[in-house]
C-alpha cells in the first residue's frame, strides 16, 4: 500500500462555497471510479474515498464504478438517495479527460438521472494541476532517497550497487502514462512530464504508455538508454495499483537485465497522497461553483484534431453495461496485482463463456477512449455498442504490436543466438513471470 507523505493543512480554504448551505440540498458527493478485478487497486481506491470522507464530513461521500467492482455507480447514487440527498456532486476519479471520463461515466449518470429524477452535476477530471504534480515530486523524490539509502542489492534486482549518488541533472526521468486513443489525454501526460523535469531539475526526461499509443514501456525504455545516463527514474503517473503498473515494472526490469551497467529506479504511483486528496476536493467546490468546464478546444469528439477528424460529433454511449457489477475478484494474485493475467500485455484468451462475464479479464486495461461526444445531456442515445473508431496509429512500431507474445518470442530468441552464436538457438519453455505466453 501507498504511504501518505509528511501530513499538511488541508483544511478547507475561506471564500469557498458551504457544502451544507448549497442551493439544491441536501448535497452529497459521488466519487467514479473504473473498477478492477485487482483486489488492491480497489482497496486502494476505497481507501482514498474515505480520505475525502474526512475532508467533507458535513455531507455523505459514496462512492462506485463502471465495472468489475461493487458498489456499481447506480448503488454508489442509491446509498446517497437512501441517506436524503436531492443533489449529487460527481467527480471523475480520473487522471486525465479520456473516453471514460468524457462518455461512460456521463451516460451511466444522465441515465440515472433522467429515470429518477435526482440532481446530478459533474465535475472534471484531475487533470494538470499543480497539487498532482507536486504529489509526483513527492512520490519521485521518495524513490530517490530510498535507492541512495538503500544497500547494495542481491543478483537480479533492478538497481545494481553504485559507487556514490548522482546528482538530479545526471539523471533520466521517465513518466509512464496509461495511454489512450485521445491524443490530449495523452499530451497532457507529456506536460506533466516537462514540468516534473524542468522542476526538479532533471537530466532529461522522457514519456511513455503503457498501453493503446506509442511508444509503450519496453521500447520506448530502450531508445532511452541511448541518451547515456547512467541512471533512469521511471514513475508510473497512476493513481493506484493493478495490471498496468505491474506490466510496468515488468517491462522495464527486462531494459534493466540488457543493462546491468545502468540503475533503474523504480518510483511508486500516486496511491493516496495528501495533495491528491485535496485535488478531488477541490473538484467538488468547482462542481459546487459551476466552475466544472473541460478543455474542448483539443477534443477530438468536438475539434478537427489531427488524424481523429471522423470523430468528431459521435454520441455518447457507454461500453460497460455488460460488465457492470462484475465484483468476482482476480484469484491470480494475492493482493497486489502480478500481472499473470496479461504476461505478454495481453489478457490471457478464455473459453466463450455464456455467463455476462464474457472474457473481459482486464483489470480495466483496454482502450480508454470510445469514440463519443461528451456534452454532460440526458437528451442523448443510451444504446449499447461497441463500435469503436480504430486508432490510427495501431500499428506504430512502437505502439501495442509490440507487446504481442509472438514478438516477445523473437526477441528472445535473437537475444539467445547472439549470446550463443548460434542462429538456431531455441529459447527455454517459459515459466511463470516470463512475460511470454505458451504456444
């Protein structure tokens, strides 16, 4: 589990509205989650809803997700109705403004809203703020003060023993981001990662996915290397814990193993750091002021964006009828997610089940961004679908292609006939944490 870093006074700021006295009332507030399979990621998840319970204990706090987990966002709402609330607060538990934030989460909302009456505003995403990027700092930092502390480690670790600590601006930043079929979610990565560079006072800095665009972990890692530093921090910009931050760190310790002459550090996700919390807390007073508008002028669902221009005006649908309030948890993993499920970054494939749960083993790892406007109506189509406009740029050699298991395999083969110089050389049956699938 994620520490908190050094307490601080979150106290709520003056001049900002009451939540008691709002018009509307009673208030209650709704944090929307995605939901995952991962049992941590969701305790996680639970946790920081409670720590937003603590900074607003004048109102009732729930919260709920799309999929995978319950409370379900429909039982999150009822909770609040059943405790007397007319009028609902709802924040997006969301990074950045990508198809869950901008289509799913709305359309689970409206449709709640048209079939019961009750008030709903939404609010923004996390977005780049400067509280979220103060909390990556910490989290940066913390990861740089534990590996100077740290001693020297055993055969096999990320970081090898170095002689001495090096200074900030002899280090490389790496940001992993989740990735998306939105091009300004994903540049809104990059700008988290230029200011983390610019403000710390690092080397370099450079920004990955870890899935959907490009160039993802494993090879954007190794066009990194190249730059010469001898030590790279890589920090997964995430929320909590699951698949996607395991497959993370397993990608980058096979960088490490082909460069036992580098240090890798691994920095740890946001998790429930004090600022974070202070940042949904903030979103709720801007729903409260009416103070919630998105950036629309790079959406692609609204502009004529670059290479997204047949998306623009698609509605608003969500995708994740079929597997709301799936909670059977991942019985892969103890607790913290490994990452067995997707040992290639692919889910494994199961037997077509008739069950609703259809071989949707993801842990919330697919693509982000369905193709659908995101003004916040009720007047709007709720069918379900699952016609996504194709990404263009899926076959980026950088991009997912390179997570398939048949590219793994050759890799690693390559790597055995050039140690061998043998071209014939055949890699070992893989085992558990390979990150190769059989066949």
């Amino acid at each position: 589990m994620v520490s908190s870093a050094v307490p601080q006074d979150f106290s709520h700021s003056p001049g900002l509205p009451s939540l008691e006295a709002a018009e509307g009332g009673p208030l209650g507030v709704l944090i929307c989650g995605h939901g995952s399979r991962n049992r941590l990621a969701v305790a996680e998840f639970a946790q920081l809803a409670e720590a937003l319970r603590e900074l607003v204990p004048e109102v009732p706090v729930a919260h709920g997700y799309l999929e995978f987990a319950r409370p379900i966002l429909r039982e999150g709402l009822d909770s609040l109705r059943s405790q007397g609330v007319k009028r609902v607060l709802a924040v997006p538990a969301m990074l950045f403004a990508a198809g869950h934030a901008k289509n799913d989460i709305p359309s689970v909302l409206n449709t709640y809203a048209a079939e019961t009456g009750l008030r709903i505003d939404y609010g923004r995403e996390l977005g780049v703020d400067l509280k979220m990027i103060q909390a990556a700092g910490a989290r940066i930092r913390e990861a740089l003060a534990a590996a100077e502390e740290a001693a020297p480690p055993s055969p096999g670790q990320v970081r090898p023993a170095q002689a001495g600590p090096l200074p900030i601006n002899e280090t490389l930043l790496v940001v992993v981001g989740r990735g998306s079929s939105d091009p300004d979610a994903n540049s809104n990565v990059a700008k988290v990662t230029r200011m983390l560079v610019e403000g710390l006072g690092f080397g370099w800095g450079e920004t990955v996915y870890s899935g959907v665009t490009f160039p993802l972990v494993e090879p954007g890692l190794r066009h990194a290397v190249r730059l010469g530093f001898r030590r790279i921090v890589v920090f997964p910009y995430f929320l909590f814990s699951g698949v996607l931050v395991s497959r993370i760190r397993q990608h980058t310790a096979l960088v490490a193993a082909d460069h036992p002459e580098l240090e890798f550090i691994d920095a740890s996700y946001l998790g429930d750091h004090p600022l974070v919390v202070e940042t949904f807390r903030e979103r709720v007073d801007e729903v409260l002021r009416g103070d919630t508008q998105m950036n629309c002028s790079l959406c692609k669902y609204r502009a004529q964006v670059l290479g997204f221009e047949l998306e623009v005006g698609a509605p608003q649908r969500s995708h994740h009828h079929h597997v709301e309030g799936l909670s059977e948890a991942c019985t892969l993993c103890e607790l913290e997610c490994t990452g067995a499920c997707q040992p290639d970054g692919i889910p494994l494939a199961s037997p077509v089940s008739t069950s609703p749960n259809h071989d949707h083993h993801h842990h919330g790892d697919h693509d982000p961004s369905h193709n659908h406007d995101h003004h916040h109506g009720s007047g709007h189509d709720h069918s379900h679908g699952h016609g996504h406009a194709p990404y263009p740029q899926a076959d980026h050699p950088l991009g997912p292609r390179t997570l398939t298991a048949s590219n793994q395999v050759q890799r690693l083969r390559n790597q055995i006939a050039a140690g061998s110089g043998s071209a014939a050389a055949e890699p070992p049956a893989p085992q558990d944490g390979d990150g190769l699938v059989p066949g």
